[in-house]
C-alpha cells in the first residue's frame, strides 16, 4: 500500500507541476520566449496568499490578490524585461540572465521580508482520510485535481474555440501573417503572459495550504518546470502536462528505493536521461539543429 | 586587517581563475553551462582528500583537482553534443541539482554536509606555503598561469575553431571543423581549470563543505562572466573583483542590518545582472556591442 500512497501523493504534486509547467508552455509556445523567471511569480503568488491569510482577508480574496501579483509580475517581465532586451539582440543567452536575475531579486526580497524559514497557512486540507484500507487521500488532493481538470479543460476550449486562442496559436506558428491580419502580436504576447503566469497560482495556493512555502521555491520551480516542458516537449502544453506528471511521480515514487533527499534529485535524472536519449520530449517535434 | 585582505586577494585569484574557465565554455565555446561550481567542487573534494591523505602538495592538490574535473566534464560534454541552447541550460541545472545531492550524500568522500575538515597548510615541494604572503604568491602564479594559457589557445586555431562553432554550429561543420571534438575539448580544458581551481581554494580554506558548490555558486560565477563580459579575456576579472568586494562594501554601509546583508548583495546581483542585460548586454569590459 505504500507504492500506492506514494503514487497518490506524486499525482497530487505532479497536477500541480503540470499547471506550472503548463504556463510555461503556453508562453513559450506563444511567445518563444523561454521564461526562465516563471518560477518567481510563483513565488509571488504563494506569499502574497500567506501575507493576505495572516492579514485576516478571506481565502478566495487572498487567491485573488495571489492572482494579481502573479499575472502583474508576467506582465512586468514581458513588458519591461524581454521586450526591451528583445528590442536590441534578443540572444536566449541574454533573455536567460536577466530572467535569473530577476529571480534572484525576488527570491531575496522574500528572504529580507518574510526570513528564510518555511512559512505556511494553516488549513484543513491535509487532514486525510481513508478511501482504502491504508490508502489515505488528503482534500487537498481533490482541489488539485479539480484545479487541474477545470483549467486545463477551460483552457483547451480557449485555444481551440475562441478568436483569441486561435490567434495565440497563430502567434507561434507565424507572427508576421498575424500581423498581415491585423492582429497585435504585442498584445497577444501580454496576453500569453498574463494567462502563463496565472497557471501557476493554483499550485502557489495549494503550495502554501499544505507543504509550506521557502524563498527558494522560485528557483525550484522554476526548474521543475523547465524539467518538465524538456521531458514533455518544450513549448507543447499536452507535453507540459504529462512532464508535470511524470516528475511528481517520479519524485515520490523514488522515497520507496532511496532517502527522501533524493526525491528532488530524482526528477532531474529523468530529465538528464530526456535530454540525453529523447530529447525533444514525449510529445514535441523533431528539433532543427 | 592585512590578513583579511590577504584572504580576500587569495579568494579573488582563485574565484579569477574558475570565472575564466567559464569564460571558456560560455564566452568562447557558446556553451551555456550553469554546473561550473559542480566541477569545482569535484576539485576541491579530489583536491581535499589528496591533501589529507597523501600530502598537501599544492602541485599535487592542483594536478588531482584538474584531472578529476577534466575526466568528469565529460558528463557535462554528453548533454552539449545532444543539445544546444535553451535545452543545454536546462540539462545543465538538471546536472547541478542531481550533484548537489550526490555530494551531500556521497558521505565517505564528500563528509556530507558537515564537509571535509582539517586540510593541513600548503606546501610546495616540501616548502611551506603557510605564510599567506606565499600561498596569495601561488594563486596569483595559478592565475596568471592560467589565464596565458587560455589566451594562448583562444588565439590559436583551437580558439579561433571554437569561436566559429559558437557563431554558428552548421558553418563551422561546414567547413570541416569536428564540432563533437571541440566542444568536447572546450568543456574539459574549462571544467579542469575549474578543478585546479578547486583544489586551490580547498587549501586556502582549510574546509570544503557542499554550502560551496551549490546552483548559487554556479550563478555567482556565470554572473562574474556575464557581468565582466563574456568573451574577453579581462572581463572574467573585473566581474570577480566586483562582485567579491561588493559583500565586503556592503558590510560598511550603514543601515543594513548584518543578518540581512547576504540577501542584500544577492539582491543588487541579481539586479545588476538585470539591469546589464537590458541595457549593456556584452558587460562592462565587453565592446559595445552591434549587430552580431
């Protein structure tokens, strides 16, 4: 039973990767921007829910503020960061530093303003109860699932149906004919952004109500979800997804062979063994090289 | 006073000598590595345990630092021959991560967290080194020894190759250059640099622990390259001097309280390699630069 309570808790986890990681996509599919300093609206997002919950406001206005920080902070980083950069060489080298850079500000602005310790909310969502005999299954796990299946659901409806999803995806595909319609590639790319970094407040939201959240987080999942649109196929959403997946199974289900420090190694081993053997991923194209 | 400087000299010739080995990968070869600290640290461990259990041999120690890091960049050189680009950093975290875990792990070499401890003071052929004055000599030898070598081999038909796979991979095959050679080449002469680096800086502390070769370490030293300037042979030099004296700046500035001043000074790097990028990508000792 504990394979199976393991398998469970790396569901919970990688549903959570998978949104992230998803926004990540969705940018850089639009944009083909890599957006190294996702993980820091992530950040953001889970501290702006714990300082709201401390203050006393209510959970879904504490989300919403959670909201708005990360989707102003995508904003910012399209707006002030990479089009400016993009403006002169637009080298992914050049993207990737600032981007970093940014991140580290981030990162230690939480530090001066909220320590370097775990911080958390406290909430009844970890409290589990059994489905199975020895198999024990948290609210917690139901509200990613849930998260995770309305958004990616609304999300697919989005791309697929709506004018404006369409010309996300025409984005990628092909700016110049985009703009041959009229269309404002620069809107759409704040667009691409505000969405992508949305993605990732659910997880932040989750993160903070049931494992707690550090100032390292940004950098963590920043790299999970790279790790995780490598494995599933940069710039697929589908591929993001399952990748999210995979690393948080594969995270949890290695605590059953080996100590629990390596459980975060492990997701990158299965991302070197991608890298190294498939690198273009479950789901992604053939790369042009 | 004059000791602390003296250290200061001493960790600025050694942190010189590993940022220009970057340099070499990222400025030269285009090879986007954010694991250098991983092989640094495989020096300063290789370097540790020769010192403790052989003799502390400052030629020893830095021999034995360079070839373990030149023989194990090749794990870093595998992922480089798949990938580029994007792809390649990725990989290169994933490898930082995985051996940020191995060397926490890794007990019975690494000492785990708590580290090695207890490296006995340098010596050079049996000469004492404990004098800082003579080990700051070293470094400083190590440095510039270092530094004529990579300018001797960038400037010849090596560097020149290099620089042609950088600019672009298909014409350098094009015209006939073995690219897996190279960029094999290119990750092992920059990670046994590191290496030798390592070992030098397991002497000057007299203590490796992992706290030293974790992703920060990497980023501190990738910003010293890209801060300086990727791709000159100065740049690498003046982004270590800056970023080493900026926490030793901070401590004098009022109004900081101490506990907060090591996020303080990661904050103003993290802003400064921001800032730098949006507006002076090529780095202070770099060209302004064109169109490339």
């Amino acid at each position: 039973m504990l394979l199976a309570q393991l398998l469970v808790s790396g569901i919970q986890t990688g549903l959570l990767y998978a949104l992230t990681a998803a926004g990540f996509a969705l940018i850089f599919g639009a944009t083909r921007i890599f957006h190294f300093a996702h993980g820091a609206a992530y950040a953001l997002a889970g501290y702006g829910f714990v300082f709201a919950v401390r203050a006393g406001w209510s959970w879904p206005l504490a989300a919403l503020l959670a909201t708005v920080l990360a989707v102003g902070f995508g904003l910012f980083m399209d707006a002030f960061v990479y089009r400016p950069i993009q403006r002169h060489t637009g080298s992914f080298f050049t993207v990737f530093v600032a981007a970093f850079g940014v991140v580290i500000v981030v990162q230690s602005g939480i530090e001066i303003g909220f320590g370097r310790a775990f911080v958390a909310v406290t909430s009844s969502l970890t409290r589990a109860s059994a489905v199975l005999p020895g198999l024990y299954l948290a609210r917690a796990f139901w509200i990613a699932l849930g998260a995770a299946a309305v958004l990616f659901g609304a999300l697919g409806l989005f791309l697929a149906r709506t004018r404006t999803g369409i010309a996300l995806r025409a984005l990628a595909e092909n700016p110049d004919l985009l703009r041959a319609y009229g269309l404002s590639a620069r809107r759409l790319s704040a667009l691409a952004f505000a969405l992508g970094s949305a993605l990732a407040v659910p997880g932040a939201v989750l993160g903070a109500a049931t494992t707690g959240l550090s100032p390292s987080v940004a950098s963590h999942v920043m790299l999970v979800s790279l790790a995780a649109s490598v494995v599933g196929g940069i710039g697929s959403l589908r591929g993001a997804a399952a990748g999210g997946l995979v690393l948080g199974v594969a995270e949890n289900l290695v605590v059953s062979v080996l100590d629990t420090q390596w459980s975060e190694a492990a997701g990158f081993v299965v991302l070197f063994a991608f890298i190294l053997f498939r690198p273009r991923g479950i789901f992604g194209a053939a790369l042009a090289r | 006073m004059t000791a602390y400087l003296l250290n200061l000299a001493q960790l600025a010739a050694i942190f010189g000598l590993l940022a220009a080995s970057l340099n070499v990968l990222v400025g030269y070869g285009g090879i986007f590595s954010v694991a250098h600290a991983v092989f640094f640290g495989f020096g300063a461990y290789a370097g540790a345990q020769i010192a403790l259990n052989v003799a502390p041999d400052v030629l020893l120690v830095s021999a034995a630092g360079g070839l373990v890091a030149g023989v194990l960049s090749l794990a870093l050189a595998l992922p480089a021959l798949r990938v580029r680009g994007e792809y390649f950093v990725v990989a290169s975290l994933g490898l930082q991560m995985v051996a940020t875990t191995a060397f926490t792990e890794a007990e019975p070499v690494t000492g785990g967290l708590g580290g090695l401890v207890g490296i006995p003071p340098p010596q050079l052929l049996g000469l004492s080194l404990a004098s800082p004055w003579a080990f700051l000599a070293v470094c400083l030898a190590a440095l510039f020894g270092g530094l004529a070598v990579m300018r001797l081999l960038m400037r010849g038909s090596f560097g020149r190759s290099l620089m042609a796979l950088r600019d672009s991979e298909s014409a350098a095959e094009a015209f006939g250059k073995n690219v897996a050679l190279l960029k094999t080449l290119a990750v092992a002469l920059g990670c046994a640099i590191a290496g030798v680096a390592g070992g030098l800086f397991a002497l000057q502390m007299a203590f490796v622990n992992v706290e030293s070769f974790t992703l920060d370490q990497s980023v501190l030293v990738l910003a010293m390259v890209i801060v300086g300037g990727a791709g000159t042979l100065a740049g690498p030099l003046v982004g270590t001097l800056l970023l080493l004296l900026l926490p030793a700046a901070l401590s004098f500035l009022p109004g900081i309280p101490p506990t907060e001043i090591g996020a303080v000074q990661q904050a103003i790097y993290g802003l400064a390699m921001t800032l730098l990028m949006i507006f002076r990508p090529a780095g202070l000792a770099g060209r302004a630069q064109g169109k490339r």
